[in-house]
C-alpha cells in the first residue's frame, strides 16, 4: 500500500476560451507529489505550467479531473475550505510577486498571519523571523517600492513562508530577476526545502532551476512529456 | 489592519481620491447647507407663527378645543374667571408672559364702506411683555393704559387700512356679535398700521385692546389665555405643567400647543420636508453613483493584487471589507471636509447678508439665514459614510465574482 501522496491530480483538464475557440490548457494530467518532495514543472510557455499550478493550488476549477490534498478530494471542498486551505497549509510565491505596495515589508510578511486571525505579538515575532530567513532582517521597514526585485521576491517567499505551509507554489520566481539574484533565489528557496521540509512545486523555465532539481515533470501540449527523477 | 490598508490604499492615486473626496464633500456641503437653510425656515415660520399672535399655548375651555380641529374660537368667548388662571400661569417657570385674549370676527367700517376682519383683543402691557408686538409702519403701538370708554384704539393691517381707505387718528366702526346674540357697534380710532409680514393677513388684521373687544361683545370673559415662554423647547414641559396646576380650574380647561393651532405651520412643514428631501435623495443618489465608479476604477486597476489577496487566503468576504472600508474611509473625510466647506459657506453667506425675495404671501423680503448645528456636522459624515458603503457595493460584487487565476493574469 502506498503512503497517502501530499497532493495528487488524477485526469486534469482545462480549456480555456479564446473568443469562439476552446483552447485546451491541460489534456489529461495525472500528477503525484510526496511529502517533503520537490518538483521542478518545466515546459515551454503555453504548456500548461501556470494552469497545472494553479488547479493544484486550489486558485482555479478543473474542467474534468480531480486534485486532493492530504487525500482529501478538493472537488467536494467549498470555497471557504479551499480559502482556509490556501491561507493554513499552502504558500504563494509569484513571479511578479504580488505584495501589497502600501504596506511595508514587515507588514506583508505579517498579513497571511493576520488575516487568520493569529494575534499582534505573535504575527509581529513570526513575520521578523521569517524575514530574518530571507536575510531581510534590516529591510522590515521599508515598503516594496523602497526594495530591490530579488528583495521583494525575498519578501515574497518570507510571506509564503510565514504559517509555516506544507507546500509552497512558485511560478516562475526568478524570472523577473537577474540571474545572480535568480540564483540567490533557488539558493534560498533549496534551503528551505532541505531544512523545514516545506515542499516545493516550482514552475519555470529557468536552467538554473531545473539543473538543481531532484524532480522535473516537463509539460508539452498540456500533457506530461516527462517526470524524471534524479 | 484592513481599515489601515484601505486608508493607505486611498493614497495611492491622489489625484483621483482628491477628486471622489471633493464629490462627497461638495454632497455633504450641499446636504448641511439645505439642511441649515430648512431649520431656519422652519425656526424662523414657527418663531412668526408665535410671534404674530398664537404665543406658545393656549389655555382654552376644554369645551372649545376639539383634537381634530384644534380652538374654536369662533363662539361667543366662554373662559370666565380667567384672570386667576392667568396669575398662576404667570407664576410658573419658563412663563415670559400671559394674556387673557379676545378673537374677533365682523366688520370694520368707514364711511361708506365696510370689509370683514379678523382681530384679537390682548393686553396691550402683557402683548409687549410676551414679545407680540406687530410691526407698526405708521403712528404707534396701542396704549398700555386700559381705554376709557369713548377712547376706544384699534391697529389696522396694512392691506385693510388701504382699501377701507382709513388713516392713523381716524375713526372707524367695528360690528360684531354680542355674547347674548345681539349686533353691537363700537367707534374705535386708528392709532396704528402695521404688517404682519404677511400679505393675506395685513388685509384682515385688527387688534384691539382686550377690554375694548369685551365692550364690544358685551362680555367679562376671553376666548382663551395666550401664554409666551422664554424658550421654544420649552413649549412640551410648560403645556404639561399649566394643565397640571389648573386641573381644577372651572371651567374646565385644555391646554394646546402652537403647532397644533397652526395647521398651516405643519401643512408647510410637510411640503418643504418632502421637497428638501427629494433634493437631498437627489445628491445623495449622484455621490453614491459617482463614488461607485471611482471605487470601481480603484478595484478594476488593482484585480491582479486583489487575485493575490485571494490567492494566499484572504476571503472574499475580506477583500470586500477592505473595500467597503476604504469606500468608508472616502465617506468620513469627505464628510468631515463637506462640514467645513458647509460652515465657511454659512458664514460668507450670513456676512454677505444675501437678501431673498418675498416668499410666497409675504411682503417683505428675508435675509437668507442658515442653522447648521454640531449634531447635523456628525449625521452627515455618517450618511456619507453609509452612502459610500452603498457605493461600495458593486465593486464588492465584482470582486466576489472574480476568479483567481483569471485575475492574477488580468492585464
């Protein structure tokens, strides 16, 4: 018998509508994630990396399949569940990284904390430690427009990080970064993954990412071309 | 946290904010200024209504005083033993003064000619005293010694002056109904003309000292007891207290309070409330309509980070909190900055002495007075933020209908 898979997406499918065209995004995708592993989805773009992240990140709806979490099928979860889901047990990290321009970087670290209800003190203590593991500790102040790109993606990946998730989703992190900053990037986010435990599903089609991971899925037409593992 | 954020949120585009806060505050301006103006009138049309004869009370034989119809003053006057009543009104806190009065319907004549009136007989001392006076526009004001017979005064309207043709220090002839049934007649003179500031009233107005109007109805008793107070406000407490003291007095008397004898007052207050109101509805519907497409452009600009908001697990029930409280935070100031905008504008309007036309029946013209009061400075601000949390609305709606993923590519 195998052990119960962190996530698992059994027969995905999404189209999406280009005017009067159907275009399939995913034809048919069968995905497996163990926990604390990491998988690299690589592919051209138009391949269906963005779409298959975010049907396992619960951010949208498949058209045929289904996706659970902790063997749970997310196909019978409400959107309430599926928000409390995201904001307990999943992370975020965006390539143009999203955070909150009116807030500092502190304060977006402290958010996802916030918005669970997780009172001052403790937000306030967590969100300063998960910046200081990002090498952000002297930056708590500043807002996003005062930092660098690799900064505010640092901030980002701390504000992933922050409710301590099991699984984080990274879509294409380095790419609005220059490649020594990309690299700091991976560096970091490696890290987390040897030392927390956290899993990863990084969609990229960055090099430097995909010569460092254990796992890469390679994704073409919608369809998995390849799941290597090394 | 969230409230924090939506305050900052507002200073993202300021341009755009400054211009949504001049719309809420231009609204709220509008709706202070309306609102100062029509509790003035109001103040002002009830401060006329008992100034110009009816007092605060009226202090009548129950017998004469119907719910639905308020004084009939029409009969022969039935309050005998009044002037012990009237002592112990006058007693009373709050009482500036109190009148025994006569209403007096017939006939004024001169000459050849005759016209209708419709006059009142008061104590002349306690009339000034109350602050009853009407305004004299020539010879002077009635003795406050009590007339000996033959020396009978009278102050004529205006409009009833002119067209009976008579002129101060002339005689004229009052007729009316005597107690008993009879018609009696009384010589009067002129001493007098004056307006009441209005122009339907001036041309049947007549007042006479009250025991020249007993003379003339053959009779010791009034109509009822005209009572002033020093304060408006005080009209409620001060009708409870005088029906209490004279609960044994015979005849048995009711009190009644100015509004309900000025159905005219009420029958105005109701046009110019639904009126003000429509306007009001009007502005209220604008600012509303206009905030809602600022707020919409606000969220419509930001979907790609409200998708990220949803995407790390803020609910759609906060984001729409945010919203509605950066909407609320729209309200508040522009609230806030419409209450100053509304009291500078009350000053210049008040040192300017804008003067306004005759308002319909009247005959002089009205400076434009406003009353803006601390409490209306508040309510506004709150029904500016409860319109912008109106306003907020469709925004919200749109947000709960955006999907995630669809609103983190959203261009």
């Amino acid at each position: 018998m195998t052990a119960e898979a962190l996530v698992e997406a059994t027969g995905l499918e999404r189209r999406y509508r280009l005017g009067r065209i159907d275009v399939p995004a995913l034809r048919g995708v069968d995905f497996r994630l163990e926990r604390g592993e990491s998988v690299v989805v690589a592919g051209p773009s138009g391949s269906g990396k963005s779409t298959l992240l975010n049907l396992l990140g619960c951010l949208d709806e498949p058209d045929a399949g289904r996706v659970s979490f902790e063997g749970r099928d997310l196909s019978r979860a409400t959107a309430a569940e599926k928000t409390r889901l995201r904001r307990r047990r999943l992370g975020f990290v965006f390539q143009s990284f999203h955070l909150i321009p009116v807030l500092s970087a502190l304060e977006n670290v402290d958010y996802p904390l916030l918005i669970d209800g997780v009172s001052r003190p403790i937000r306030r203590a967590r969100a300063e430690a998960a910046l200081a593991a990002v090498g952000l500790a002297d930056r708590l102040g500043h807002r996003p427009d005062q930092l660098s790109g690799g900064e505010r993606q640092r901030v980002a990946i701390a504000r992933a990080l922050v409710h301590d998730p099991v699984l984080v989703f990274a879509d294409e992190p380095t790419a609005n970064l220059d490649s020594r900053t990309g690299g700091a990037v991976v560096e970091l986010l490696s890290k987390l993954n040897t030392e927390r435990g956290v899993s990863f599903v990084l969609a990229t089609h960055d090099p430097a990412i995909m010569e460092r991971a254990a796992r890469i899925v390679r994704l073409a037409d919608g369809r998995i071309a390849d799941d290597t593992t090394r | 946290m969230l409230a924090l954020i939506a305050l900052r949120n507002l200073a993202r585009n300021r341009r755009r904010t400054a211009l949504a806060l001049l719309v809420v505050a231009a609204g709220a301006a509008s709706l202070l200024l309306t609102a100062g103006f029509v509790r003035h009138s109001f103040n002002g049309l009830g401060e006329a209504f008992i100034r110009g004869g009816l007092g605060h009370l009226e202090v009548i034989p129950a017998s004469r005083l119907s719910a639905e119809d308020g004084p009939d003053r029409v009969g022969p006057p039935a309050f005998s033993d009044w002037a012990e009543a009237r002592r112990s009104i006058e007693a009373m806190p709050h009482v500036l003064g109190a009148s025994g009065a006569i209403v007096l319907h017939g006939l004024v004549g001169k000459d050849e000619r005759s016209l209708p009136f419709i006059g009142a007989g008061l104590e002349p001392d306690r009339e000034r005293r109350m602050g009853l006076q009407v305004r004299v526009r020539g010879g002077r004001l009635l003795s406050e010694a009590p007339a000996a017979e033959g020396e009978d005064e009278a102050l004529l309207g205006l409009g009833l002056a002119r067209q009976l043709g008579a002129r101060e220090g002339e005689l004229v002839t009052l007729t009316a109904l005597a107690s008993d049934g009879t018609l009696n007649a009384l010589d009067v003179r002129v001493v007098g003309l004056v307006t009441t500031g209005v122009q339907d009233l001036d041309s049947r107005f007549l007042r006479v000292q009250l025991l020249t109007a007993q003379r003339l109805l053959a009779t010791e008793a009034v109509t009822s007891i005209i009572v002033m107070l020093d304060a408006t406000d005080e009209t409620r407490p001060a009708a409870a207290e005088i029906a209490r003291q004279l609960q044994a007095h015979e005849p048995r008397v009711a009190v009644a309070d100015w509004e309900a004898r000025a159905p005219f007052y009420g029958q105005v207050r109701r046009l110019y409330a639904g009126i003000f109101g429509f306007l009001g509805t009007i502005v209220l519907v604008l600012v509303t309509l206009s905030s809602s497409n600022t707020l919409l452009m606000t969220v419509m600009e930001r979907v790609r980070e409200i998708g990220a908001l949803l995407a790390i697990g803020t609910s759609g029930g906060q984001v729409v909190r945010m919203i509605v409280f950066e909407a609320a935070w729209l309200g508040l100031l522009g609230g806030v900055l419409g209450g100053a905008i509304g009291v500078a504008a009350m000053s210049a309007i008040h040192a300017l002495g804008i003067q306004t036309p005759p308002p319909p029946g009247a005959v002089e013209p009205m400076e434009l007075r406003l009353e803006i009061l601390p409490a209306d400075l508040l309510w506004v601000s709150v029904v500016m933020v409860l319109v912008l949390a109106l306003a907020a609305l469709l925004p919200a709606l749109r947000v709960l209908r955006l999907r995630i993923a669809e609103a983190l590519v959203h261009l």
